[in-house]
C-alpha cells in the first residue's frame, strides 16, 4: 500500500521530572523516523536543562510565552512569533526563567536522540 500521508492523532509523550510537557509528534520515539524529529513543548516557569552539544541542528518556533538560549555564553531570548535555528555541535543551554509558561515547537535534523544530545552532568 502507498501511503501518500500520516496523520499524528496520538503523539508521543516523553516522561519527564521537570515538569516539561513533550509531545513529540513525528520522531525516533513515535514512528521510529531518524530524519527528523517534531515536538511540541511547554516549558514550565523556571524549568531549565543542563548545557548540551547535539549531533543535530534544532529549529524552535515560540508558540507562546518565552524562551531563553545560552548559546556558547551568548544569551538569547525569544518571544511568542519568533524563531531559532541551532546549528548542530554547538554548545547550548535551554531554559525558562521567566515568570509564564513557553509553548513552542522544535524540530530536530537528523531526529533527537538521547544518544546524540550529548547533555552535561547537571
């Protein structure tokens, strides 16, 4: 059968300890797809991760609220309409100091894995 489309009506959502929602919509986690990796993230207010260097490029579209990048000390915040593109091998720091949720989507190149995120000890 030639599947011409694929609607995602359940993604998967990633356990957290963080109070991070992840939903990741197409991906290694979902479908098993190592090209590519799309989620659908809320950031909880003063939620953060620690410094990583990923194997991939990471696109992040601010849905609402805002985020702040830590890239190789620089730091950089977005607001609800704008968009990053992190090239892979970059050393970066994701978090959300601010007072409101941030809801934003990130699409990973080649797909995230935890093998290819190369986070920090914390």
């Amino acid at each position: 059968m030639n599947k011409k489309y694929t609607i995602q009506k359940t993604p998967f959502v990633v356990p957290t300890t963080d109070g991070k929602l992840i939903e990741e919509h197409f991906g290694n986690a979902t479908n098993g797809s190592s090209k590519v990796s799309i989620a659908h993230m809320i950031a909880p207010p003063g939620w953060s991760e620690p410094f990583q260097t990923p194997e991939f490029e990471e696109y992040t579209y601010i849905i609402k609220g805002r985020k702040q990048f830590n890239i190789d000390d620089e730091i950089v915040v977005l607001e609800a309409g704008q968009s990053i593109k992190i090239e892979k091998n970059v050393r970066i720091q994701y978090s959300n100091p601010f007072t409101e949720p941030c809801e934003y989507l990130a699409v990973c190149l080649p797909a995230f894995s935890i093998d290819l995120v190369h986070r920090e000890d914390s």
